[in-house]
C-alpha cells in the first residue's frame, strides 16, 4: 500500500506512512520502505533519522521481530553508498555488531574484522537454518565491506570507488555456495545477483573501470537469468559505446527461444540504438507464429504505430495480422480505425464493426440502421 501512494499520489505520503506506522508500529520492513521515500524525496535527514530511531527501537525487540534489522542496516548502507558518503556508509555496516548507530564510530581494523566476523557468522547461520533471503543479505553487505575497506591492486580507483575485484570475490563466493545447494537458477541467486548489478553501476558511475570486466560479470549473471531486465539493462549501457560490434543484438540472436520480456527489451533496444528495419525485423520476430509474445496485445498495438509511421503501406497488413492474433483485444480494432481512416473503405469498416459486435466487445451505439443507408 506504501509503494502504491508513493507511486501515485507522492504528496499525501508522509500521512499514509503514519497511518500505517500506528497500526504497524513494530514493522521493521515498513519503516525502512518509509525511509527510503523520504531519501528518495531529498529529505535526508529525516530518513537518517527514522533509520536510526528505528533501529534502536529494534534492539529491545524479541529476537524472532529483530530479524529484519538487517534490512535497514543495508538500505542505510546503500543510501549512503550511492549518495557518495562512503565512510558514512562504513560506519553503518561497522555498527552491525552492536545493533545501534554510532556516527562517533572509529573506523580501525579491529572494527573492521569485528564487523566482518559478526556478518560471515550470522551469514553461516542463517545459511544452516535455511533462512536463505536474510542470508543474502548479509552476503551482500560482507561484500560491500569488503569493497570500502580494500585497495584495489590491479585497476585505477577513484576517491568515490571502493576494490571492485574485492567485492566481486565475495559475491562469486556466495554464488558458489548457492550453486553448492542447487539454487543457482533460484529467485536467492538472482537476488543476489542483482544487488552485484547494482553496486558495480555505481562504481562504474564514479569513476574509472573495466568495460571487459562489466561485460564478463553480467554475461555470466545473464547465463543463469536471460529475461533480467536489469541485467539487461547494465549489459546495454556497457556495450551502449561500442556499438561497432552490438554485442545486445548478438546475445539476441543466439538465444534458442525468447520470453515475452525480451521480445520487449529487443524491440526497445533496436528503437533507441537500431534502424527502422532492424526495429521492423525484431517486432516480426515478438510477432511470430511461434513466438510466446504472439498473443500481446500491446506490442501489436506498437507494431502497427510503428508501421504507420515508417512503412504506411503495411500498415493495413499488421493491422490485419494483429486482429487474427489478438481478435478479443477491442483496442486492436480501434487504434486501426484511427492510423487507417482514409484507407480503409467503407466495406471494411462495416466489416469489422459487425465483427465487434460478434466477439462481443461492448459496441455501444447501433450503427445497422446507417449502414442499411449507406448501402
């Protein structure tokens, strides 16, 4: 309901939260997604702060309620992160152990291998007692330890940037144990997958990196998760300056059968880097008679736009392919009516208002009666 509000009506956010903080008041994931909006809308400080009043509120929960501290723990550490505050964001991951915030924390060794023995340890735990979705995220932040307190060797880094190599290591660790219990293919992996993703946006944002070592890393998360829009996406944007080769094409084209999400991320990547054919082939491809996007409604609707535009005298032809395909789709009839209007004639359109009538689409007005003088 939160995300729903924020979503559509951003203003009256502030009062839904406190609706729900009163009827939920011990929800450790609702005050960390309440958090997160108001970091998202500028207001830091208050987020700061509903962070770490919330967090103290948790260490005198029961043990069982404290279990989602973690989670704000690590959207405290990502805010932060992101928002190029990198010692601030060691400080939360090295107040783990103790489960309080401490701004005054000094960041030594100590603090660090105390901070990284607690998180490994809870990870194992977790692990054992098969809470795998808490125990990524402990993963995940043992990793991100490791980025901000390790000095990368082999490439240049930034101030902003943390040891990529170091951070991907952890993960690839994790990933292994995952693999170890046959969850390679699982929603955990992908999980945990997608927060790697993440961080190596970030640290390609700020400053120099490996466009090699960005495309071996999400290829191989590619080779477990295909349809991830999100690895597609990082795929696209690293490989959007070589266009040379179009290695977002390649991986397309050697693909056995797509999903209907990559149908869609094709058709939209041809669109923004391709020509009017190369996006033309990709629509016929979604639209093929074998094709699990054959029956989607809306990228038919987009393929006859599309069309009108650049190639008008098909358009009559991907109208008609479209109403076969999708002939309960009332939307599919209409936006023909509207890109074909002086084309068709009036046999046609009679035609195919009658068989409106006949699929039963909801024709409100009778138009038999006009028709009979037309004729």
């Amino acid at each position: 309901m939160l995300a729903f509000e924020w979503r559509n009506e951003p203003e009256g956010i502030k009062k839904v939260a406190k609706s729900l903080l009163k009827k939920h008041s011990e929800s450790l994931r609702l005050y960390n997604a309440y958090a997160l909006i108001e970091w998202a809308r500028g207001n830091k400080a208050v987020a700061s702060d509903v962070f770490a009043a919330t967090l103290n509120m948790s260490s005198s929960m029961s043990t069982e309620k404290q279990t989602d501290d973690i989670l704000l723990w690590r959207s405290w550490t990502w805010c932060c992160l992101e928002d190029g505050d990198r010692e601030t964001a060691l400080k939360q991951i090295l107040c783990t152990p103790n489960g309080i915030p401490n701004s005054s924390l000094d960041i030594s060794p100590a603090a660090i291998i105390r901070a990284r023995n607690h998180l490994v340890s809870r990870r194992e735990y977790l692990l054992g007692s098969n809470s795998i979705t808490t125990a990524i995220l402990y993963a995940e932040l043992v990793a991100l330890l490791a980025y901000l307190t390790t000095t990368c060797q082999d490439q240049l880094q930034s101030k902003a940037q943390g040891d990529i190599t170091a951070y991907l290591t952890e993960m690839t660790t994790f990933s292994d144990v995952l693999a170890s219990r046959d969850l390679d293919k699982s929603d955990y992996h992908e999980a945990h997958l997608q927060s790697s993703a993440r961080l190596f946006f970030t640290h390609a944002q700020n400053g120099p990196f490996r466009p090699s070592l960005l495309r071996s890393t999400i290829t191989n998360y590619l080779s477990y998760f295909p349809s991830n829009a999100i690895f597609l996406s990082l795929f696209e944007w690293n490989e959007s300056r070589f266009r040379i080769e179009n290695r977002v094409r390649t991986f397309f084209n050697v693909q056995t059968k797509l999903v209907l999400s990559q149908h869609i991320f094709r058709i939209c990547h041809e669109l923004r880097y391709g020509t009017i054919y190369s996006v033309r082939a990709s629509f016929e491809h979604a639209v093929h008679v074998t094709s699990e996007a054959r029956a989607n409604a809306g990228i038919w609707k987009s393929y006859i736009l599309f069309t009108a535009k650049h190639f008008k005298v098909k358009t009559r032809e991907v109208w008609y392919r479209a109403l076969r395909a999708c002939p309960w789709v009332k939307e599919l009839y209409l936006v023909g009516f509207e890109v074909l209007d002086e084309e068709l004639d009036m046999h046609e359109l009679i035609q195919t208002w009658r068989v409106l009538g006949e699929k039963g689409l909801r024709v409100h007005v009778d138009l038999e009666d006009i028709f009979d003088e037309i004729k």
